[in-house]
C-alpha cells in the first residue's frame, strides 16, 4: 500500500505542475482581465494578493498536512490533483480552479467553504457567502447563488481534467473563507434547495485572501 501511495503521489504531483504550468500567465489573465504580462515589478501595496495552492488528493487516514482530502476516492481518486488560484486586488476576487485525474466526462459541484478541511466533510463548514444568510442551512436563492458565494461546479474532459473559474466583486473577508469543497453533481438553484450539490466528496484547505 505505501508504495501504491509513493506512486499516486508521484503521478498526482506530475499533472499538477502541468496545470500549474500556466500560473504566472493566468495571474495576469485574473488581475487585468486580459492575457497581457504582469509588471516586472510593482511597488509596495500596488500588485494583486496571490493565493496559489497545489495538491494531490488523498483519504483522510492517509493525508499529510496540506494533501487534498478525497471522502470517495470511487468519484474522487486518491492521486487526483487540484489546483487553486486566487487574485485579489481593488474590491474584486477572481478564482481558477484546476482538477487532473477524475473521471472522464463527469460533471461536479464546488464553492469556497468558510472553514478547513478536516476528517469528516461536514468540518468544512458551510458555503462563504458575502452576505451571510441569517437562515442556516442557507438554501434561500436570494443568498445561495453565484453571485453572493464563489461556485466553481465544472465538468471534465475525456481524460478526466477540468478547469474553471469565478470573478466576484468582493472579497473574502479576513479568516473566514478557507477551503475548496468538491461536490457530487451540479449546484441547484431553486428554492429550497438553492446552494445544494451533493454529498462533499473531497476538499482542498486554501487560505484566501
């Protein structure tokens, strides 16, 4: 078993520094808004906050501080890979989201949860929102949409990867949005059960800015 591990860890760490290949790019696309490259520097202050994280997923038991957390590695498999990008700058937040290694042309959910990733899926906490719904579980659309929390529900390609992404004009209030939770199918909309995606399948704990 720890040599199976070794290996998805290996196969896992190869696809994301693929993914991640495009970060510096993509740090430029998010903080302008078009594909044009970042000052060579910028002074105190000036430049976007970053937020980048990588990792590969893996069970609960088996996870070392900063792995990625998968629930049901059958949706989920240990080694997949995820990557997470945020930019930050003059009221507006931007996330990429980047996944390697699931499975093939299936559709997940996923938002920005408010706590970190912990051994069981409900330690995530529930969804961030800008503006907090008084009525928790918020499942109330005029508070569970795109616009007041960050979805990020995607769908992957023949080989299993998949890329999206959210810009919201606001940002994360300080310690309270920490971790990118992987959802079983696609958000819903309508009332009553606005907000909802499914069991939590895995999670990826990210300090955003």
């Amino acid at each position: 078993m720890q040599a199976v591990a070794r290996t998805a860890k290996a196969v896992a760490r190869r696809r994301v520094r693929a993914a991640l290949a495009v970060v510096p790019a993509a740090v430029a696309l998010l903080a302008t808004g078009a594909a044009v490259p970042a000052p060579a520097a910028a002074a105190p202050g000036d430049g976007p906050d970053v937020v980048a994280r990588e990792a590969h997923f893996l069970p609960p038991a088996k996870a070392a501080p900063g792995d990625g957390l998968t629930y049901d590695p059958a949706l989920v498999p240990v080694g997949a890979g995820v990557n997470v990008l945020e930019v930050a700058r003059d009221g507006r937040t931007s996330i990429r989201l980047g996944l390697t290694g699931l499975l093939p042309g299936r559709t997940y959910g996923a938002h920005v949860h408010t706590k970190p990733c912990g051994a069981t899926p409900d330690l995530a906490g529930p969804h961030y929102q800008d503006e907090p719904d008084p009525v928790q579980p918020s499942v109330d659309p005029a508070y569970a949409n795109p616009e007041n929390e960050v979805w990020l529900d995607f769908t992957t390609d023949g080989r299993g990867n998949a890329y999206t992404s959210a810009r919201q004009d606001w940002r994360f209030r300080a310690g309270e949005a920490r971790s990118v939770v992987v959802h079983e199918h696609a958000t819903m909309t309508h009332p009553g059960e606005a907000g909802m995606a499914g069991a939590r399948l895995a999670c990826l704990s990210v300090p955003f800015e």
